[in-house]
C-alpha cells in the first residue's frame, strides 16, 4: 500500500477511535483526574461548581423559578454513562393533546429553557459555607433558541441548572423510594448501558417540596469541556436520604470499577458575585433605607429644634 494513503487511513482510524472514546479520557481521579481536564476547564475565569460562602451573598428578588409540568407523569429512561446516572424523559403524559416539553422559566431567565435530562452527583458538587452534602442532583435544561443542549452550551446562557442537594436521614425517602429502586440494576453493573423504565417517573418528586428560595450564579459545566455559559440555581431547602437509598446510586459500576464518587473539586469564584433569591427581598432592603431615612430625619429636627 502507498505511504501516503496508509497514514490517511491512520490517521481516519486514529480519529474515529478518538470520537469514540472521548467520553471515557476523563475521570474525577487519577491522571485523568479534574487537575488534568483540557482546555477551559483549567484556564476558565467562571467555572463550578463553587462554594457558597453564605456571609458574601448578594440578597435580592429575582422572582420564582416556575416549574412547568414538571408534576406530570413521564415515561423515563437511565443511563450509567460511566460518570453518573442520567435519568432522560422520553414521552410526554399520554392523557395529553398537545405535547408541550417539560421546561422551566421565570427568575432572572432570559428565555424558556427545556428539560433535557437529570444526573447525579455523590457526595455534593456545591458547598455551603464549606459543608460537603452527601448527594446533588443536577436538572439540566436548554434555552429553547437552540435545538438541543449540546448546541446550547456553546453560547452564553444557553444551559440553565437546578441543584437539589440531599441531606443524610435514618428514614428512607418514600417520594423517590420508586425511582431509586428501578435504578438498581444499574447498581454493580460496569460499563456504560441503558435501562428503559415502563413506569412513570414524576419529576416533581426531586424537588424541595419549598423551591421558591434559591442561590445563583453564572458559572460552567462541572465536566469536560467546561463550557461557561451555565446560569446556576441551587435551592435552598433540601431533600432527605437514607444510607441504604444512596448506596443504590454509589454502587454504579464502571469499566474501571464502582464509581466511588464523581464530584469536581471547587473552583476558584473570582469576580462573581452569588445571589441568594427571596420573595420580598427587596421591600426588605426599601423598608429598612425608609426606616433609616425616618430616625435620620427625626435625629436632624432634634439637633434644630436644641439650637
């Protein structure tokens, strides 16, 4: 064969086995560990997950995340993708006529963002004032200007992120019991595989039952390629967990094991600024300036009236 058309097939072949493996030359230990990602993912100035120093927020009301059908009942499917659980929605509730995707708005939103699936994270990405929460559950939507999430990473503002942290329990979780279960066969298993579910999954039950109140921030993906066009919320209440509910998720097998754990270290939070959202927040503040300005005025009349 001529040299020169065996390298192009070398090279054809080097890049097909590249494109096919490009998830798995990355892990959260090791020399593919976080230290050692590509790219943006070191160099980046707005990356997450951070932590939340509570003392440093900036107090405001953007309005409440509004959670658009997200008490319907969905057909779902769960992944081991080899770095998580991904749980993916994959039929709109039969009963309905018209198939509108579940989404999320309101807030500080620029747009509609669509549900595009939800993972796991153990113990916690985020940090609260430096505590580590034993479980993250990360609902991941795409601003509905683009035509998926992939697409929609690329530009600013294009994913939007919903955190659900968890909080250890005696008592198992009944809400979530159901789903958690249907996950077990994912549990001891290595490599990345699929698991159709034919029951119904209501998205609802992953959520404070409170999800009014928020933290957020701009920030990035907390995996390969880092991408920093995230708007972060992270809810302020918690969810509970048993130890026998979050061995379920722990004992995800890899190719290379059970997945210990697959959080991101936190990251450096810079110029940013985290704002923690609550209704009336700033009839707060206007009260307060107006009480203020009252006791300064009365404080000014008393000082004229002695002269």
């Amino acid at each position: 064969m001529d040299l020169k058309y065996l390298i192009i097939l070398l090279t054809f072949l080097h890049s097909g086995l590249h494109a096919i493996t490009a998830s798995d030359d990355w892990s959260y230990s090791g020399e593919h560990g976080p230290e050692h990602w590509p790219g943006i993912c070191v160099t980046g100035k707005m990356q997450s997950p951070i932590n939340i120093a509570t003392e440093n927020i900036v107090k405001t009301d953007f309005g409440a995340l509004k959670f658009i059908k997200y008490d319907s009942e969905f057909s779902w499917e769960v992944t081991n993708n080899g770095h998580s659980v991904q749980i993916k929605l994959v039929a709109a509730p039969t009963y309905q006529l018209v198939r509108i995707p579940i989404h999320l708005e309101g807030a500080n939103l620029p747009s509609t963002y669509i549900l595009d699936h939800i993972h796991f994270h153990w113990p916690a990405e985020h940090t609260m004032d430096g505590k580590r929460d034993v479980l993250e559950l990360h609902f991941v939507h795409y601003n509905n200007q683009y035509k998926n999430a992939s697409i929609a990473s690329q530009h600013k503002n294009g994913v939007a992120v919903v955190a659900t942290l968890f909080e250890l329990n005696k008592e198992n979780n009944s809400e979530i019991m159901p789903i958690l279960e249907r996950m077990r066969p994912l549990s001891n298993n290595t490599g990345a595989n699929v698991t159709s579910i034919t029951t119904k999954i209501i998205p609802r039950f992953f959520l404070p039952k409170d999800h009014t109140t928020y933290y957020h921030y701009d920030g990035s993906l907390t995996t390969p390629g880092c991408q920093e066009t995230v708007m972060w919320y992270i809810l302020d209440e918690k969810l509970l967990i048993s130890d026998m509910q979050l061995n379920i998720v722990k004992n995800i097998g890899t190719i290379n094991g059970t997945l210990g754990y697959n959080y991101r270290p936190i990251q450096t939070l810079g110029e940013r600024k985290v704002y923690h959202h609550l209704t009336g927040y700033s009839i707060a503040i206007t009260h307060s300036y107006n009480l203020l300005y009252v006791c300064f005025s009365l404080f000014l009349s008393t000082l004229l009236y002695l002269k």
